[in-house]
C-alpha cells in the first residue's frame, strides 16, 4: 500500500499534523479530511516518490541476468540499430531484428 503524507490546514493543530505525518491507505481509501488525534483540518501533500533502483536491502542486484533467468524472464541488449540478442533467460529466440516484429 502507498504511504501518503498529511499536513494541518490550519494553525492550531497538534504536534503530528502540525509537522505532518505519514498514513499508509489503499489507493481507493478516501483521503483524510481531519486529523486523527485532534480533528484539526488536513490537506494531504505532495512528496517525491519512491523509486525502486533494482537493488535489494542486502546488496544484492535484483536484475541481475541470473536473477531474471531464475524468475523466469527473458532480457535481450541492443546490439546495434534494431538488433538484440538475448543475455538472460530461457524464453525466446537468441537474436531478433526489431522491425521483424509485428504489431
């Protein structure tokens, strides 16, 4: 579920929505109109998202070739204008000319 973050429409609010806080919600949950511990009015805020770089907590590389191989995927490189071949995976041809495909 995404993390949305709330800040006090008004000056009297309480110390959460005074600095704001964070609530994680379902994407269809109506947003808050109030603040859960002083009923003071909310606006939920705009913040930069998160974005997934591929690399686990662990160090790890979560696209790596073996890794997209274990899961099943298939990852083709661009070798040159309209030209792939495959690095990773067991599906598919090895090479393929992109202007080959259909639509």
């Amino acid at each position: 579920m995404p993390i949305y973050c709330y800040r006090q429409t008004e000056q009297n609010g309480c110390d959460l929505c005074r600095h704001g806080f964070e609530l994680r919600q379902k994407i269809t949950d109506v947003p808050l109109q109030h603040c859960p511990e002083c009923g003071v009015p909310v606006n939920k805020i705009i913040t930069a998202v998160h974005v997934h770089t591929g690399l686990t907590s662990g160090g790890g590389h979560t696209l790596s070739e073996k890794n997209i191989s274990k899961q099943g995927f298939t990852q083709y490189r661009k070798v040159g204008p309209g030209q792939y071949e495959k690095t990773a995976g067991k599906q598919g041809p090895d090479q393929f000319n992109a202007k080959d495909l259909k639509d």
